[in-house]
C-alpha cells in the first residue's frame, strides 16, 4: 500500500524560505570574515544579509506565499542579522579595544534589537489603529539600527585612526543605538505615502534612485556615512511631526484612549513592519 503521500510544494512557495536562509548565511559569513581581519568583506556581508532580511518578507507577500513557518523563520533571522551580526563585527573591528566595556555595548546592542523585534511581534497582534499611529515606528526600527550602529566602521574604512579613543567613542555610540531601538521613540516609517506617483516626479525620483546607487557603489563608505548621519538628523524632525499631527488630532476632540494590560495608552504608536523597513 505505500507510506503517506508527500505532497508536491509549488517553487513560489521555497523562494522567500530560500531568500531568508541565504540571509543567514550571509550575516554568519559577515562574522567569519570579521574575527579573520577582513572588516571590509566583513560589514558588506552584513549589509547584504540586512538587504535580503528585509525583502523576503515582501516576496512572500508579493508570491502569495505567506506562511506562519516564513514568518517564525524570519523572526529568528532578524536577530542574526540586524543584532548578532553587527554587534560581532563591530567588536572585532573596533570595540575590542576598549576591552570589558566595548564587548557590554556589543552585547547590549544584539539584546536591544531582540527586545525590539520582540515587543514588534506583541504590537503586530493587536488591532489596527488609524491614523498618525500607523504611519511611525516605535523606536528606530532594527534593519536601521544595524546598519546605524556600523558607522564606526565606515569611518574607519575612510582612514579613522582606530585609537583607543575613538573605540571608548564608538561603544558609547553602539549603546545609544541600542537605546534607540527600545526608546518609545515615534520614527516616521513611510507607510502613509500613497503607492500612486505622480506622472511629473517619476523620472525625477528614478534618477534620484539611480544616483544613489551609483554613488553606493562608486563611493560605499561615504555614502553610507551621510546616509547615517542624515537618518539620525531626521529624527528630531519625525518626532516634531509626530508631535504636531497628535496637538491637530486632540484638538479635533479626538477620544481619549483607554489604559492597555501594560499600563500604556491603547492608542499608542502602532509598530509598522520591520520587513518593511529598508
């Protein structure tokens, strides 16, 4: 009579899976090629891993294939790659030479960011809020936060004498990093811009785009250093949006929200997904 039937899975449906485990693969290598002294391969690989963790969440999604398993999946490669990974690259690379306190911000920084995607996973289940709420991240999302915390790095790579100064500098850093990605801190997440362009800005904004790549790949480092330094310059600017969108809100006679199980406020900022966040 034969054994059970192993039923036929469509190749959609391995593609996201696939694209998730090479992303593993490639923050893991970003590891191996850092405590080998190859920094530079090193953070590129954890770059890659970064860039692959966050479209296999939007190829599932665009194949139709979401799965519970992709997900949980996703979930664990989150930590490798925007915490584990940075974290051990930048201590090989520069925290080290601040010894006991350079390996702490290391390690404070890959448990921020599982703090993070976890209090993300808990957000993500409760309902839906309107409004200014769903178009900001709680704290600076973790895709973000590892490409942030790496900005040692880029300067070193542009000539940075890696002192034993500026490794005391660049642990302070990596913790206020952390603190960003567990702050309560509303970042704008792009996710009220409509899907529709206007006719007249699309050749505009695919030049734009083509600029930026060309300048990532003909100048890396020093893009990524203004790229950095401009994403935590907006910040103060995404919170005094916040800020004003929620003075317009309440004087509009919005309801006050109710206490949640936390102790927080029901209507507090909705977590946008961090898939989404590249």
């Amino acid at each position: 009579m034969g054994g059970p039937r192993i039923r036929e899975i469509p190749l959609r449906m391995i593609v996201p899976n696939l694209i998730t485990v090479l992303a593993i693969c490639a923050g893991l290598s970003g590891i191996r090629l850092a405590f080998e002294g190859r920094f530079e391969t090193a953070v590129i690989m954890v770059l890659v891993a970064a860039f692959l963790d966050g479209i296999d969440g939007r190829t599932a999604r665009m194949l139709k294939t979401t799965t519970k398993f992709g997900a949980q999946m996703d979930s664990l490669a989150d930590i490798v790659n925007f915490g584990v990974a940075p974290a051990l690259v930048l201590y090989a690379y520069v925290l080290e030479e601040a010894r006991g306190l350079g390996w702490i911000a290391a390690l404070l920084f890959a448990i921020a960011c599982a703090l993070r995607l976890a209090r993300f996973n808990v957000m993500g289940e409760a309902p839906n809020v309107p409004g200014r709420h769903s178009d900001y991240f709680v704290g600076v999302p973790a895709p973000a936060g590892a490409v942030l915390v790496l900005l040692p790095a880029y300067l070193g790579f542009l000539g940075v004498d890696r002192t034993q100064i500026f490794a005391y500098a660049s642990t302070v850093y990596a913790f206020l990093v952390a603190l960003l990605l567990i702050s309560r801190l509303p970042v704008y997440s792009g996710k009220g811009i409509s899907t529709k362009i206007h006719r007249d800005i699309v050749l505009p904004l695919i030049l734009i785009v083509v600029l930026y790549v060309s300048l990532l790949a003909n100048y890396t480092w020093q893009t990524l250093v203004v790229s950095a330094l401009l994403y935590l310059g907006s910040l103060p600017f995404g919170f005094r949006a916040y800020s004003h969108r929620a003075e317009e809100e309440l004087g509009g006679l919005e309801p006050e929200p109710e206490e949640d199980q936390e102790g927080g406020k029901a209507g507090a900022v909705k977590v946008a997904d961090d898939r989404n966040a590249d």
